[in-house]
C-alpha cells in the first residue's frame, strides 16, 4: 500500500469521524434548542393564562363594583321619590277639610284603637277641638273602663292622634302612617319604577 493511499485513507477516515461528530453536535443542538422553545412556550402559556385569569377577575370586580354604584343609585332615586310622595301626602293630610280630616283619622282610631283599651288620645291644639265630636262617637260605644280621653301632645304630631294607654302606646300620627306606608310601598314602588332592574 502506498503511502498516498494511506495517506487518503486516514483523511477519509478523519472525515467521516468529522462529520459524524459534526452530525451528533448538530443534532444534540436541534434537541436543546428544541427543549428551550418548548420551556419558553410553556412559559408564555403560563404567563398568558395568568394575564387572562388576572384580567378576568379585574373585568369581574369592576361589574360588581358598577352593579353595586348602579344599584345605590336606583336605591336612591326610589327613596328619594318615595320622601317626595309620602311629603305630599302628609302636606295633603294635613290640608284637608275638618269634615274630611276627621273621617280619616276617625277611621285610623276606629280600626287600630282596641275597643276594650282606655287611654288618652294625645293630639295638637288644633284637633282637641275638631277631634272631640269623634272620640265622643268612639266613647259612646265603650265600656266605662276603656274610655278614651283627650290631652294636647307635648310634641304634637302634624296630623292624627298617639293613643297612650296603660300598658301601650298606638301611634297614629301621620308620620307613623306614612312611614308604615313606605314600607308597604317600596317594593311596589321599585317593581313600577324599575322593571326588570337589578335592585339592593
């Protein structure tokens, strides 16, 4: 064998040793750079979710925060036309003829005053004299012992009566009767006003 041969035969050997090596670092390469992009998509999806869920949850606190401003605000608009209805009907109550006054709040002690309960029908200045006719009428169908008497209020009511008894006292003031009515009319009120409304 000559020595060119020998020669050719060790280049061609170190070149195929050569490019085998390169093939095994060229693979090991693609498969680490195969392995850092799986790492950095995984990261990115997890930090994608992350952002999605964290902004989700901010999108959700700011709809409970505007439904809870949207329904104090509702809230507010319904008492504040609530106030302007029962201030007019006590303003009204207060302006009504003697005849018509006296029916109403005559109505009002027939119906909640107990007709075995005596007491003092407690009123303004003013009703001592126009209520007397219907406590009278009241008296005339009660037993000795549950009498109503009359006596001006210390901090007399706008209109209407407070019965003091012995053991209770029955508030029929128009302040009373239109706060028991705001109760009664709230949820009417908010049903008519707002259909359909989310309310507090």
């Amino acid at each position: 064998m000559s020595l060119d041969h020998i020669r050719n035969a060790v280049r061609q050997k170190a070149r195929q040793e050569a490019e085998g090596i390169e093939a095994e670092a060229r693979k090991d390469a693609e498969q680490r750079i195969d392995a850092a992009r799986r790492t950095i998509e995984a990261e990115f999806a997890r930090k994608l979710e992350a952002d999605r869920q964290a902004a989700e949850q901010a999108a959700q606190r700011d709809v409970i925060q505007r439904r809870s401003e949207h329904n104090l605000a509702l809230l507010r608009k319904r008492n504040a036309i609530l106030d302007d209805v029962l201030a007019q009907a006590a303003r009204r109550m207060t302006e009504l003829p003697d005849e018509e006054y006296c029916a109403v709040v005559g109505r009002w002690m027939k119906d909640r005053i107990p007709p075995d309960a005596g007491g003092v029908v407690l009123c303004s200045k003013r009703d001592l004299e126009r209520l007397r006719p219907v406590v009278d009428a009241l008296n005339a169908g009660r037993p000795a012992g549950a009498r109503l008497e009359m006596a001006q209020h210390e901090t007399p009511p706008a209109a209407g009566v407070v019965l003091r008894a012995s053991q209770f006292e029955v508030d029929l003031s128009v302040e009373a009767m239109t706060e028991r009515l705001r109760e009664t009319l709230a949820p009417d009120l908010s049903r008519i006003l707002f259909p359909g409304e989310t309310t507090v």
